[in-house]
C-alpha cells in the first residue's frame, strides 16, 4: 500500500522528502544508512518516513485515488475472467455482463 500511495502522491512531497522516503521506503536501506547518506540523525529519518507516510495517507483519505485505481482494476481483472470462459458463456450474456461492468468502471472515473 505505501507504494501506491507513494506512486499516486509522492510529486507532492517535497524533494527531500521524497528523496529520504524513496531511499528507505523503495530502496529499503536502514534509517542509520539514511541518516548518513542525508546528514541527518537516525530518529530524523524515522520522524520524516513517518511524516510522509501521515502525508501520504491524509492525501489519499481526501481524494480516494488509490481506492478507486483499485477497483477499476479489480472490474478489469473480471472482465479478464470473463474473456477467458467466452466459450462457456451465452454471447448475449457475456455481452451483458462486460456491459455492466464496463460501467462501472465509468462511474469511477
């Protein structure tokens, strides 16, 4: 989940944020390598994650982006499934539940 949150809403962090979170949160070295490598102290990198993390999330609670990627993707994977039995499925009904489904993925954007 942070990942998502991360690649949905990091441009909005700032640069050293974003900078000291990719470091330990994507590229998963410790707060002390962090620490080192920005000139900060350890509890620093550990105050700053959990910062950008709070960030991250109060970001994703006002705007649901991450919420509907992942249900507009869960609607695809079931038309997948769907593509996938269209042997073993009425034309017509097949039709009508892409239709369904389609539109609800509409609805979500």
């Amino acid at each position: 989940m942070q990942s998502l949150l991360y690649d949905f809403y990091g441009d909005l962090l700032t640069e050293h944020q974003r900078s000291v979170y990719e470091e330990v949160v994507q590229n998963d070295i410790s707060y002390s390598e962090a620490a080192e490598m920005f000139g900060i102290s350890r509890q620093g990198v550990h105050e700053l994650v959990k910062r950008c993390n709070r960030i991250l999330e109060d970001y994703e609670s006002k705007l649901h982006l991450v919420e509907r990627f992942l249900r507009v993707r869960e609607r695809v994977q079931e038309i997948r499934q769907l593509a996938g039995h269209c042997g073993e499925i009425d034309k017509e009904e097949l039709a009508e539940r892409v239709a369904g489904i389609s539109e609800k993925i509409l609805e979500e954007l």
